[in-house]
C-alpha cells in the first residue's frame, strides 16, 4: 500500500471513480455516510464520476436512482459499460457501423449515442455484435448470436461479471453467458467493463481528472482494473469483499488504500509500516501466529477501523508472498463487527 498522504484522499486525488453496488448502495439503499462523505469530497475540489459494469440502464437512470438515494449525480458522471462497449465498436468500425445489438435498453441508448447504427442479431448488414446484460432476451436470439459470433462475427461484450445482485441473493450476470457463447463459438470477446480498462478509460475521457482514483469493494473487478488501467484505487468494506478475500488478495488485486467506509476520503490514507515481526497502523498491531492472522489494538473512531483492515491487510500479504499459503482469519472479527456481537 501506499506511503501516507498529509492531504485527505479527496484533495490529494481530483477525481473519485465510484463503484455502485457495494460502495454507493446495497440492496437498493444508500450505504451510511456513502451521500455526505461524497458531497464534502466535491466540496473539497474533487471530480466525481459514477461507473458501473451493468450496461442495461441509461446514465439518466443510473443518475436518477442516485439522487433518490439522497446522492448528486447527474447523466453526465455516469459511465457505464455500455458506453465504453460502444466507443470500442465507433474505433474499430466507424461512424455510422451496423451493430447487432444483444442487450437491453441501456446497451441500445449507448451504441446510438457513440453513432453507431444498432441493428437486431441477424441482420445481415451487421458488422459486429455487443452483449451486455438482458434478462428479456429469448434463447433462440442468443443461439442465433453464438452462431454468427462462431462464424466469424466480432464480438464486444459489455462485462464478464459471473453474477449480480437481485433481492433473493445472487443471480447469473453477463458473465455467465459470455462463458456460454464463447465455449460454444471457442471465442473470447474484446471485454469493456472492468476489470479490463475500456471502461476506466472512457471515464477519464469524459470526466475531467488528471490524479484518478478506482474506489470499489470488490478485487477482482474494481481493484483488479484500477491496476489494469495504472491508477490508484480505494477499496472500501461496505460490499462483498471480508477478510478473508483481502488476505488471499493477489498482488495485482490488491489495492493501494483500504477503508471501513467513504468517511475515509476525508481523511489521510491509512498506511501500515514494519514493526519487528509485524506491521503496525495507527493504533492497531498485526502479525502471523503459527499461520494465523493475530491482530492487537483498541479503537472504534473511523480512522481506528480503517487502521485495523490496512495492518491486517499488510501482515497477511507479507505471509502469503513469502509461504505461498494464506493466513487462517477464521479466529479474527473486524472491531466494529465485535462490538456489534457484543
């Protein structure tokens, strides 16, 4: 992780590349201190930008939702992986190109947006074809689509997310499909969303920034990609990721900050320095104890949580890259999780 910043994450990076679900919302409701934390980061000077894998909404009903969440937004921070799909389509096809598209309303706004002409699969002026997440879309559409993509027919697909949130749990995402078509056509498709970069470069070019910074909460999509694209990335512990996927964190998911929450682009970032056989962060020791992950401090304040995942984080990595083998965290509980239990 990085050496420490004596400006808070907001004023040393001048635009914040938020994740949605997980960072911003969960289940449909505002993440706690997700709306203030990034209103005080645009007081501070920051630009912001919304980006998202899922390509089926427009970026005026991504927008929309955020600000009924209590979140500014407008259309225009929103990037989603139907735009930077379509942007990759308009540099390799042109202006004007027939697309088939394979997808719902927001991928079908996205290519007409960047002037592509969308067409339906099997139109036979069809000079490409773009996937992205359709729940609607009838199984004899998508046999049709493997079939052309096995025959020759380029292929952008949106994101390679295996799932998403629904209100049971976990449902196949785009993912899952991808898979499908390309074992079927033995294809692999140009990939938009992350954590390949199309998606955090398209950001960058239509949000203005020069110091970006990725804050997400999972690894292998957002931090993963953060490190794909060369930028510094924030992850955050209000999504999917717990502890024992940060301990089993590979290097290049690994990110360069970690936060309870986005309280933490107020503040410096937490960093974790070698003491003895440990790490040490703010008020909180970590260290590997006959393969298990210990931890030793006190503190409850924001600043003490953030300490608390940053050593933790550290001292697991320094054992995994040097056994080769994780630390066991099944004995170790987050400070705010223990008050919590009691």
């Amino acid at each position: 992780m990085a050496g420490p910043l004596e400006a808070s994450l907001a004023t040393a990076y001048d635009l914040l590349m938020f994740d949605l679900d997980g960072v911003v919302y969960v289940d449909g409701h505002a993440v706690p201190h997700a709306a203030e934390s990034i209103a005080r980061a645009r007081e501070a000077g920051a630009h912001v930008a919304f980006i998202t894998n899922n390509p089926s909404r427009t970026p005026d009903q991504v927008a929309s939702n955020l600000r009924g969440l209590g979140v500014s937004a407008s259309a225009e921070d929103v990037v989603t992986s139907a735009q930077a799909a379509a942007q990759v389509l308009l540099r390799e096809h042109g202006a004007g190109a027939p697309i088939a598209v394979l997808g719902a309303e927001g991928l079908l706004w996205a290519v007409q947006e960047a002037g592509l002409e969308p067409v339906e699969v099997g139109d036979p002026r069809a000079v490409a074809i773009v996937s992205g997440y359709a729940p609607d879309v009838r199984w004899r559409v998508i046999m049709r689509a493997a079939t052309l993509i096995r025959n020759g027919l380029p292929w952008v697909a949106t994101n390679t997310d295996l799932t998403l949130p629904i209100d049971d749990g976990l449902a196949p995402g785009h993912g899952t499909l991808v898979r499908l078509i390309g074992d079927f056509a033995d294809v692999t498709p140009l990939v938009a969303g992350k954590p390949e970069r199309p998606l955090l470069d398209e950001t960058r070019r239509r949000v203005e920034g020069e110091r970006p910074l990725m804050v997400g909460d999972r690894l292998d999509t957002d931090i993963e990609g953060a490190h794909v694209a060369e930028m510094d990335s924030l992850l955050v512990m209000t999504g999917v990721s717990g502890l024992s996927d940060l301990a089993g964190a590979r290097p290049e998911e690994r990110p360069t900050w970690i936060a309870h929450d986005l309280t933490a682009l107020t503040r410096p970032g937490a960093t974790a320095t070698e003491d003895g056989d440990g790490f040490r962060a703010g008020r909180w020791t970590a260290r590997q104890d006959g393969g298990r992950l210990l931890v030793e401090g006190s503190g409850s304040a924001p600043e003490d949580l953030d300490a608390w995942w940053t050593v933790a984080a550290a001292a697991a990595w320094k054992h995994l890259d040097h056994t080769g083998e994780e630390l066991d965290t099944s004995g170790v509980t987050p400070p705010e999780a223990r008050s919590a239990s009691g």
